[in-house]
C-alpha cells in the first residue's frame, strides 16, 4: 500500500468521525431534545475548552516521548468510548461532560493528523505543499460521506449519529498502529528550562507576528465554530413556515449544508496556487472576506426563491474554511523545526479551536439568547447578520495590523 494511500484513509476516517455529528448534533438538540441555546452553545464549547490544552500537550508528548501514530491510535480509541456513551445522555449536564471527553481525545488528534503526515511526507522526500492538499482533501471527501450517511439515514435528529461516529473512531483508533512511525523528533531534549518540559513551541509568541498571527487565528477560529454549531438546525427551522415546510432543502438540509464541504475539495486543491501567488497574509485575507459573505447569504436567503444564495454562502465556506484552517497550519510548519512541529501545530490548534471555539460557542449562545430569541423562535436573519459583521471587523483589524512578506522561497523550507 503506498504512503499517499495510507495517508489518504487516516484523513478520511479522521474527518468522518467529525462529520457524522458535528452539523447534526444542533438539529438532535433543538428538534428532538428542545434544550436551550445557551446549554448549546456549552456543548459546542467543549471542543474549544478541550483545544485549550490538549493539542499542546499532545504535542508535548508527541515532540518528546511517544510516537506521534501511537498516541493517535490510542486517543481515537478513547474518544470512540466517549461517542458510544453520548447515545445515553439523558440531560444536558451529561451530555456536556460526556462530550468533554471525547473532545479532549478527539481534538489533538487533528493537528496530530497534520504532524504524522508533514513528517511521512517529508521521510519520504516528497513536496509537503503540492502533495498534502490532494491527500487532506479525502478528509473533507469523508465528512460529506459521514454527512450524506447520517442525513440518508434519517438520523440526524436521532442519537443513532453518535453510533456511527464511535464505530469509525474505534476503527480509526486500531489503524493508526499500522501509520508510518513518527518518533519524537526532541526526545533529547534540551538543556534549557523550556526545552526540558517541551515547551519549545510556545516561545513562537516571543515573535511580534507569529503573536499577531495567533491572535488573529483565535478571533477567525470563534467564526469557524457558527455554522457548524447553527447552519443545521437553522435549516431545520424553515418546516416551521407551511410554505417552506415540504422542500428538499428543509427535508434533508444536512445535503444541502454538504455543499459546503463539496467546495472545501475544489478550494484544498486550489491551496498550492494560491499560497505561492499571494502568500499567507492574502491568503488569510480573503478567507475572511469569505467568511463575511458566508454569514451574509444566510442571512438573507430561504429554500424557495432564495436559495440560490444559501447554495453560494455553502460554496463560499470552501474558501472560507480551507484558506484559512490548511493554509495556516502550512505557515506554521514553515515557522517550526522538526524539534517543535508536533508542539507548534498544537499551538495552533489551541488558539483556532481552543480560544476561538470558547470564544465564539459561549458568544454566540449568550448573545442569541439574550436579542434573537423570540416568543415566535430564532431571528436568524439577525443571528447570521451579527456574524457577518463580526468576521468583517476582524478582516478590517487583520488587514491593518498582520505584517508580513510574502517569500516564496519559505514555502521551499517544508517541501522536503
């Protein structure tokens, strides 16, 4: 079996597991459930408050200790525990502390993921910018399988979700064994302080951009986490208006949402391109903007005569996501060492979906239970409109205060 192969079905699985939960968890809640926003939004939370230090130590332990494909294996298996024992949640308070633990063992995983293959890849003297966008893109490719497979099914308003992400997890979890070995690449160690307790890539907030860097991936990662949390069940919503009610896209809106990721293929393959053309920071750029269209569609569209634009916001999210989430993690491999590349991708994955997470889950439930809750439901026009201003102001902020030259000759440093 050649590498690109076995790298191809650890993204597939790694992003099914996501996928068969993650845009229909919000319709189990809402519609079968009826428990609140603001318990919502904790939920959504937990990936966030499991971000703040897992990855980090994951890759502490990764960069130090234990191979990478190990600790991958033995997490997943975990997390498919955790999946099994959500189908038995019976209150919101369970469901949280569940869901907690699944995300500690599922979120490290991610940048994990990313580690085990810059590290085959460069092993295997291939070129990490042009040859994993093809390999990442089967992730998203498993998400839309897990997504079609949960909606097809009809079960996503059931907890019969959590069934098929445990199975995939457990899977995923004994095929990790059989990965490419990862050894820690500072199993010495070094002589300092820092270095001894594997902190190494911490010190990158020490550089003013790479600080500025991390911040503004915080703020975009609070975007990221809106409509995995709301785009379902706001689709959901629609069977309450008689005119809406019988259409395919209020039907099985989980298809229609799958766009999204349908888009994220075209735009993963696109990175290469783009990166060299106009490197990260207009990259990084325009995935803002993106995001600004992404909630503005929403906000203004409807399965019937407007859903053309609810079909445009979906294939905007393919920039919006992958211009963002692959393109910063490939920055920070050319700002990382082999000593460090492990911590450095956790760094990352801690301030995206630890920091952000929190920051957007917990914000956005407060703040649609307290002005866009109404005795006649969710003002969603106002909901996606807040959003789309918010991911406005960070791109004005990002514009204005992220220097940084694009060097095309950096790109070379992770291609081998």
């Amino acid at each position: 079996m050649s590498l690109k192969f076995r790298l191809i079905a650890m993204n597939f699985l790694q992003f099914f597991i996501w996928g068969s939960w993650l845009l229909t968890i919000g319709a189990y809640w809402f519609q079968t459930k009826q428990w609140s926003g603001a318990e919502f939004g904790a939920i959504f939370s937990t990936m966030g408050i499991a971000s703040l230090f897992m990855p980090a130590i994951a890759g502490i332990l990764a960069d130090r200790w234990i191979n990478a494909e190990k600790l991958y294996g033995v997490f997943h298996i975990m997390g498919g525990i955790f999946l099994f024992l959500l189908t038995r949640a019976e209150n919101p308070n369970e469901m949280f502390w569940l869901m907690l633990l699944n995300m500690m063992f599922y979120m490290p995983t991610i940048s994990l993921s990313i580690t085990i293959a810059y590290s085959a890849l460069k092993g295997d003297n291939l070129d990490i910018i042009k040859n994993y966008p093809a390999i990442r893109v089967w992730g998203t490719i498993g998400f839309i399988i897990a997504l079609w497979t949960v909606s097809l099914s009809e079960i996503e308003t059931s907890h019969m979700q959590f069934y098929v992400a445990s199975a995939a997890s457990f899977l995923l979890g004994i095929y990790a064994f059989t990965l490419p070995s990862c050894i820690p690449g500072n199993k010495g160690g070094g002589s300092g302080l820092i270095e001894s307790l594997g902190l190494k890539a911490f010190t990158m907030f020490k550089d003013v951009k790479m600080a500025l860097f991390f911040v503004f991936a915080m703020l975009l990662g609070a975007a990221l986490q809106l409509t995995n949390a709301y785009g379902d069940t706001f689709l959901h919503d629609f069977a309450k208006i008689p005119e809406y009610q019988d259409l395919i896209t209020v039907k099985y809106p989980a298809i229609i949402m799958s766009i999204s990721q349908i888009s994220e293929t075209l735009f993963i393959l696109a990175i290469p391109f783009f990166l060299r053309k106009f490197g990260i920071k207009k990259v990084m750029l325009f995935s803002m903007i993106a995001w600004v269209l992404r909630f503005g569609l929403f906000a203004t569209g409807n399965p019937a005569d407007g859903l053309w634009m609810l079909i445009l916001s979906c294939i905007i999210y393919g920039m919006a996501f992958d211009f963002f989430n692959i393109s910063g993690s490939l920055f920070v491999e050319t700002q990382s060492d082999d000593s460090n590349r492990a911590g450095s991708q956790g760094v990352f994955m801690m301030m995206t979906n630890g920091f952000g997470a929190v920051l957007g889950s917990l914000g956005s439930g407060w703040l649609i239970d307290a002005y866009f809750t109404t005795e006649k439901g969710l003002n969603w026009s106002g909901i996606w409109m807040s959003f789309a201003a918010y991911a406005l102001v960070i791109a004005i902020l990002f514009a204005i205060f992220f220097k940084h030259e694009h060097k095309p000759e950096e790109l070379k440093n992770i291609s081998h």
